[in-house]
C-alpha cells in the first residue's frame, strides 16, 4: 500500500486492536474499524478511522492484534478535494484523507485537524486525534 502516514510529532497514546491473521498491514497505514474492536487497512470514503498502524503486521504470521498511535502529528495525503487549514478532516480512501462532512462530525468519523492547506492530492500536517 502506497502513501503510508509519516510521523512528525510521536504519539503518546496507543490502543490495542484485534486484525485478520491472513492481512498484512505496513507500517503507519491508516486503519479502519471495520468490526467490533477489528482493525483494517482504510479502504474507501468514509471509512471510521481506528488509528495509525504502530508496527507491522506480515499476513499469515499467527498474530492477530496490532498497536495503533491514537494521537500525534502526522503527514497524510489528500485524496484529492482539498483541504482547508484548521478543517477537520476525515478518511478519503486507501490511506487518505478529506475535509470531514457535517455528518461524519456528527458519527465521530473523524481523523483530526489539518493544520496546512491542501490541495488536490498533496501531502499535509494533521494533528491527529484533536479537533480543537
């Protein structure tokens, strides 16, 4: 998977999740809850974030829980509608993120506040986990 979040500023909170044995997850891909407590790789608009994958995960490894980073700052692609600084942003697809809608403010499917200006696919700032 391609455009993996980069850390800028580290987390300081980490939450547990159970995953799929068979999937293999990259370092800092954006996931998705996807399940009661089930971790997944984003895969499309909308999709509820879960957090940042904090270590890897290799496919059919035996393992089926993951770190995920709940905070920090971090660089994450746009996926293509812009983003204004200060908006609040939610996932846009595999790995990216939009200006958040009405709606998803409301459901909680939020990622965090952008703090840079996007345009169409460009890469900026998110203060992950904060909307104030």
């Amino acid at each position: 998977m391609a455009n993996e979040a980069v850390p800028i500023e580290s987390p300081t909170k980490f939450a547990r999740y159970t995953v799929a044995d068979g999937t293999g997850i990259p370092l800092y891909t954006l996931l998705k809850l996807s399940d009661a407590h089930l971790a997944a790789a984003t895969s499309a608009d909308s999709d509820t974030f879960a957090g940042i994958a904090w270590e890897e995960k290799t496919a059919s490894d035996g393992v089926t829980e993951i770190t995920v980073a709940k905070n920090g700052v971090w660089d994450l692609k746009d996926s293509g509608s812009g983003i204004t600084a200060g908006g609040i942003v939610s996932i846009g697809g595999a790995n990216e993120i939009k200006q958040a809608t009405e709606a998803e403010m409301v459901t909680g499917d939020i990622v965090g506040k952008a703090e840079e200006t996007a345009s169409n696919n460009e890469v900026i700032r998110v203060r992950v986990g904060e909307i104030v």
